[in-house]
C-alpha cells in the first residue's frame, strides 16, 4: 500500500489543522492506520491508530482529547483531526499502516507533512 499526507502547515497556537493519509494500493498483513510524529531532536512517538473494523487506540497523552482520528472508507482516507496546537506539537507527521494498534509493528509510511505552530 502507498500513503500519501497532506494537510500540514503553519498555525498559531490554539489553531486547529486535519491531517490526511490516502492510501492506495493493498496489503494484505496490515490491518490498522497509525498517526506518528517526529519533532527534531526527540524520538517519533505514535499518536493514534485506527484499524479497519473502526476500533481506535490513542496513544499520546498530550493529545488525548485534542486530537482525533477518523476515516473515510468510500475515500481510503485516515484524518487526524487536531485542535488546541500548541508550539510543542511542532513535528513532522506521518502516517504508516500497522499490522494492529496492538501490535505495532509497520509497514508502509508515507513522505511526513510539517506542521509547525508559533506561539
């Protein structure tokens, strides 16, 4: 499968942005979308995942209920929905197919989307 974000950019604090990550392609050992992150100089950390059935797993307790992961299955589109950024949310995102949100173990990633918030 091939992923593709988009939706990045520049935002003040405060400030909301929606992710994409298209997916075209198939692959049959992955079952899940994850959202990651990865600002410089710290190591990446997984946001959220969202698999096929629906079922949804947050991760970062920075973003527990400011960001929200979605689907559009007619579009093959994953959405992370982020709202009250603030400066430290400053990283490059990526999204990646998972084998589950449990088992996290990834597949394809795609190219990352900046998104950088001033204060």
């Amino acid at each position: 499968v091939q992923l593709e974000e988009s939706g990045g950019g520049l935002v003040q604090s405060g400030g909301s942005l929606r992710l994409s990550c298209a997916a075209s392609g198939f692959s049959a050992d992955y079952y899940a979308t994850g959202w990651l992150r990865q600002a410089p100089g710290k190591e990446r950390e997984e946001i959220a995942c969202i698999m096929w059935d629906g079922e949804i797993t947050y991760y970062l307790d920075s973003g527990k209920g400011r960001f929200i992961i979605s689907r559009d299955i007619a579009k093959r589109t994953v959405y992370l929905q982020m709202n009250s950024l603030k400066p430290e949310d400053t990283a490059v995102y990526y999204c990646a197919s998972q084998r589950t949100c449990e088992n996290r173990v990834f597949g394809s990633w795609g190219q990352g989307t900046q998104v950088t918030v001033s204060s």
